[in-house]
C-alpha cells in the first residue's frame, strides 16, 4: 500500500512557540525539527507494520520543519520549493496522513494556531466556511480520490480534522492553554503513540472515504494588515473584497489552492 504523509511542525509534542521554536530564526528550531523527526519517524514505523509499501513524505512548514539526516530510512522525501499542489498525491495512493499540524487561526486555546501565515492572515472561508490547513487538505486529497486516515497535534488540530473525517485516527500530542501553552505528552510517549496509531490508521482505508466538496469555489482570505494586499490586488484573478480580504474563484480546489 502507498501513502502519503503531510507534516507540520506545529503539533508537535512539546512545541508551543511561535519565537523561541517553530521561526526559522528561533533558539530552540533545530530542537523542534528533531523532536518533529522523531515523531514522524515513529509513524513510519507503525504505518509499515500497517502495511506500507511505500511512503512519500512532504515537510509542509514553510522555512522547514525536520532534520532530513534523521528521517527513516524508508520515506521518499518531497523536497524542494516551490512545490506545486497537490505535491504529486493522486489516484495511486491508498490514504493521506497528517504529521503535526495545527488548528486555523483565532481558535481558543488553540496551540500555535493560525492560517498558512502567522504574520500576515487573520481568517480564511472557503465557500462562506472558515477554513484552515486541515480542512484544505483533506479536501485537496478528497479531489484527487485519496481518503485521509491520520492526524496527530493538539486537541483542537483533531477536533477540527473530524468536522471532515469523523472517524479519523488520531494522536493527541498537547492540549491547548492558549495559543502558546499547553499540557504536552513527552516526546517518547508522542512518539511510542504515532507508532502504534499509526499502524491502526492503516486499517482504515478502504473503509473510509475521501472528503468531497462541491464546486464552484470561492476562497476569501482576510489579512491581518490592509497594506499586505498591496501585491495581491495587482493580480488579475484576484477580486477585493474589503480593505483587508480578497478573494479568488476557481472550479478545482488544485485552482483554488495555486490562485491564494
């Protein structure tokens, strides 16, 4: 069986700052995409006795989110930027897992939460739903016939998978405090549960289906700042919405996804 892992570093069990780990120029980042690696590699364990075959891994977090000289001996690595949606997912894998990712902005008490930008974007709808990166991708795989098995993160970043997914498996790493607190598991007990969710997630396919959305779409985004939109506004598929919020149609979530 094939699949394919997403990750994040967000989710990951004892990461909770946006300053001190998960920036690129943080203090503890180096500590973060290990302890991240650690993890994922634990997961790659358990979907392998599973029943993986082959297992293709995208790091999802923007300036990077793993220690490539850790990583398990038997993931293919999607690397490199820019890398096009949908990465090289399509009909030939069996499920998408989802490594360590985090809930949408403005969520209470959600770990790190935020929408793609943690500088720069306040809120995200996709046909008049707030959305964020789970909800996306799920829906992205759901386009291509893949069905979403896995998600591992805070309490938040799972509750809002299964609005999508509801019998999902799961690894809860943390439970949110605040958008930098939380109530973290250790790093060998996070990694001992992504080995062995990870090998119940594989007995869901086949049971569970891809999410589906209908189209057309219309995906809104508001930022933070109005003079982020500066650059957007000059793109001719781009419609403004308000001084803050823009807009994009499309009749794929591929389109919708390219367009943002």
């Amino acid at each position: 069986m094939k699949v394919f892992i997403l990750g994040d570093l967000e989710g990951t069990a004892g990461v909770v700052d946006f300053k001190s780990q998960t920036y690129s120029d943080a203090k503890y980042y180096e500590q973060a995409k290990r302890l991240a690696t650690l993890e994922i590699n634990a997961l790659i364990d358990g979907v392998i006795a599973g029943g993986a075959t082959e297992i293709w891994f995208l790091d999802g977090h923007g300036p990077g989110g793993i220690n490539y000289e850790l990583m398990h001996a038997e993931a293919k690595m999607v690397i490199g930027r820019p890398i096009s949606v949908p990465w090289g997912l399509d009909p030939t894998f069996d499920a998408m897992l989802l490594y360590g990712h985090h809930s949408m902005s403005n969520t209470n008490c959600g770990v790190l939460c935020h929408s793609w930008s943690s500088r720069t974007i306040d809120n995200c709808w996709l046909n008049g739903k707030l959305i964020g990166e789970i909800g996306l991708n799920i829906s992205l795989a759901g386009e291509v016939g893949v069905p979403t098995i896995f998600i591992s993160g805070d309490d938040t970043a799972i509750a809002e998978a299964k609005e999508y997914v509801p019998d999902i498996a799961s690894v809860e790493t943390k439970v949110g405090l605040s958008q930098t607190s939380a109530l973290s598991i250790s790093p060998l007990k996070s990694q001992q549960l992504h080995r062995e969710v990870g090998e119940i997630a594989m007995r869901l396919i086949g049971q569970t289906e891809p999410y589906h959305t209908q189209p057309p779409y219309t995906f809104k985004t508001q930022l933070l700042e109005a003079t982020a939109l500066k650059s957007k506004v000059q793109q001719s598929h781009v419609e403004l919405v308000d001084d803050r919020t823009y807009q994009v149609r499309g009749q794929t979530l591929v389109e919708i996804a390219s367009k943002r």
